[in-house]
C-alpha cells in the first residue's frame, strides 16, 4: 500500500553515496572527450598522430649480425642463434663475418676488423633479404 504524500512537500532525492567520485569521473571522462577531439582534429596534436617508418629486414639484420659478430669476436665463443635472436640464415652471416673478422684483426688490428663487421653484416644481409623476407619470394 502506498502512503499518500502531503501535498506541497518536497519529493526527497537519494544521494550517491559518493557524490565527489562521481563529479570526479564525469570531469576526467570529459576531459577525455575534449582532448581527443582536439587531437583528431588536425591541431597540435596531429602530428603525434603519424606512425613511424618501418625499419626494413635487411637493416635490422645488419644491425644484429653485426652487433652479435662484435660480442663473438671479443668473447672469443660462438653461442646459440636463438638465444641471440637470429635466424638460422643471419646466424650464418655472423660466422662469415667472424671467421673474417678474426683475420683482419691478426692483419690490420681491431679497426680493420669492426669496419669489415659493418661491410660485410650490410653486404650478407642485404644479399639475403633481396628477393623478400619470409613470407615472401623464393621462401614461400
């Protein structure tokens, strides 16, 4: 059964049990909103919007072939591919590189040696991903 309500009295609201949360909330959801906007909409923000250029495979070979070619010309080991982040084919490269880098350094000395890791990690890797990457060309 319901009560009759006087008439004139003031219905009386239910408050959130945590008004200040809430207010909070609904600035931070705001705020969100608005700086998306602005963002999206070719201001300030627009240029954090471009994704960066994609380095290519046979850059990013050469980079750790060469880096890994100097860890085993000073460590003196070769250690597991896998374990370096190589692929069978770039572990390939770096024994090249090595086996070639160890002459040049008896040779000419250990600048001779770190330039021909640079050449020749640029040279094997490029060679390798020439006709495509994995998914791609004869690797199919």
């Amino acid at each position: 059964m319901r009560t009759a309500r006087r008439p004139g009295a003031a219905r009386r609201l239910r408050t959130p049990r945590w008004p200040g949360a809430a207010r909070r909330l609904g600035t931070a959801l705001g705020t969100g909103v608005l700086v998306t906007a602005c963002a999206g909409s070719g201001g300030a923000g627009a240029a954090s919007n471009a994704s960066p250029s994609a380095t290519p495979p046979e850059v990013l070979c050469a980079r750790i072939v060469a880096h890994w070619s100097r860890e085993v010309l000073d460590g003196g080991t070769y250690g597991d591919y896998q374990s370096m982040g190589l692929s069978n084919g770039q572990y390939d490269i770096l024994r090249s590189v090595v086996d070639d880098a160890r002459a040049a350094k008896k040779r000419e000395g250990a600048g001779a040696a770190d330039e021909l890791i640079d050449r020749q990690s640029r040279e094997g890797c490029a060679a390798r991903y020439r006709s495509g990457g994995p998914d791609e060309g004869p690797w199919q």
